[in-house]
C-alpha cells in the first residue's frame, strides 16, 4: 500500500502527461492553467487508494483518476465565471476567466469534462465511465439547486454538489480493481460519508454553508460525525484500509 503522497505524486504524473485531443491544441494552455492550479487532488488519491485497498494497481486506476480530477477542475472552472459565483481569484491567484478571458475559460471548462470522460471511456467495460458520468449530473444538479437558491436541505445540496465526486472516487477505484458490483456495498458506505466531512470542514474554512446554519460547533460536530462514520465503514471492509484511514484523518483536520 502506497502512501498518500506517493499516490500524489503518481496523479501529478498522470496529469503531466495528459495529451489532450489534438483539436483542442488552442484551449491546452487555458487547459493546463486550470489544472495547475494548486489543487491537493483529493478525489483522485482517494480513487487510488481505493483501488490498492480493494487489491487493484493504483496504475490500472489511473486514467480513472486522472479524469475524476478532470471533472473536478471543470467545475471549478465554471463555478467561478461572471454567471455562477462570479469569483476573480482561485486558490491566490487570477481566475480562468481573468486570467484567459470568459468565452476561452468556459470552453476550456467544456474541454475537460469531455476528455474526462473519455479517459473513463478508455477501459475495456461501460461501468467506470457509467460511474463518472452519473457523478457529474449529480454535481451539475447540485449546483443548480445551488445557484438558483432552491428550498432544499442543506445535506441533500451537499450529497449532490459534492458528495457525488467523492462517492465516485470509491466507485471508480473499485471498477478498476475488477471489485464485483455485489461486493461494492462496504466500499459505497464509506464513500457517501466523504462528502459531508470535506463540505463541513470546507464551510468552517469558508465561513459559510454548515458554519452559517449551525454556527462553528455545530459544522465542527457535523464534520466529527462523518469522520466518525467514515471509520466505523471502513472497520467493516475485509482489507487493508490504513490509507483510506489516512485520508480521512487527513480530511478532518485540513485548514486550507
């Protein structure tokens, strides 16, 4: 089992070798900006982990991975244009759409979504692209409750606008490892806890979502209680889950 930033660094490899389909030469620098954004490829590494964990390859996962992040990139790059959260910087620096103009960012947006979900068309059965797929019209329906302030529960916005990636990194790492779909349920339990516990230490961060309708100990309660459950999932797998674990402390106690 590879440590976290070993997996780290297998993502950034991954990423640093992605050739993007030649008719979209124009859009590869908007692509790259967007991508070297300093992210900490959270959903990926978990992806990679779950594939070890389940006795896959971390590499066989990989294409999977890397389009997760894809996915994940996109939709930080469309959150931020003038139409959606209208913000200027990301992660300390300039926008996609400052920094490359709003026409070029938004189809550079449209550019990885779709080559994500052609690295997850690259395996030899439907289930990984499947499994991306549907995780990305979970996300898409969440920011659309989202933008247009929907009456919703605030736990059913989150289990879509950012669980759905998350629970998809355990689906995609499980898909590449060959894990029968009979024998995911332990594995998917896991997942669906990992959403909740970023968004709530996310919202602490932020000073919003969790932390406006629950106040500080409330989110904090909140995210302690995912944490909490996320452990007692994988004390249930029949594997070697030490990583998983390792993540989840990771994700329980992140300040940026």
């Amino acid at each position: 089992m590879r440590a976290p930033d070993e997996l780290r660094a297998l993502v950034e490899q991954g990423l640093a070798d992605l050739t993007p389909t030649a008719s979209l030469d124009g859009l590869s620098e908007a692509m790259r900006y967007a991508l070297d954004g300093g992210g900490k490829r959270i959903r990926p590494v978990l992806c990679l982990a779950t594939a070890e964990a389940a006795g896959g390859r971390a590499e066989d996962a990989l294409p999977a991975a890397v389009g997760l992040e894809l996915v994940h990139t996109f939709s930080l790059v469309h959150d931020d244009l003038p139409s959606l959260d209208d913000d200027d910087e990301r992660r300390g620096r300039p926008s996609a759409h400052v920094a490359h103009g709003e026409g070029v960012a938004l189809l550079a947006g449209d550019a990885l979504l779709t080559e994500g979900l052609r690295l997850a068309l690259s395996y030899d059965r439907p289930q990984p692209a499947r499994e991306l797929a549907e995780a990305t019209l979970g996300m898409i329906g969440g920011q659309y409750l989202d933008v247009t302030a929907a009456q919703v529960d605030l736990a059913e916005l989150h289990r879509l606008k950012t669980g759905r990636l998350f629970a998809a990194a355990v689906g995609l790492g499980l898909w590449a490892a060959a894990v029968p779909a009979g024998d995911q349920d332990p594995w998917r339990a896991f997942g669906e806890e990992l959403g909740v516990l970023f968004q709530a230490m996310d919202d602490l961060i932020d000073g919003d979502g969790y932390a406006t309708e629950l106040g500080e100990d409330g989110a904090r309660e909140v995210a302690a209680a995912a944490a909490r459950r996320a452990h007692e999932r994988l004390d249930a797998i029949d594997a070697d889950t030490s990583v998983l674990a390792e993540l989840v402390d990771g994700l329980a106690v992140r300040t940026a």
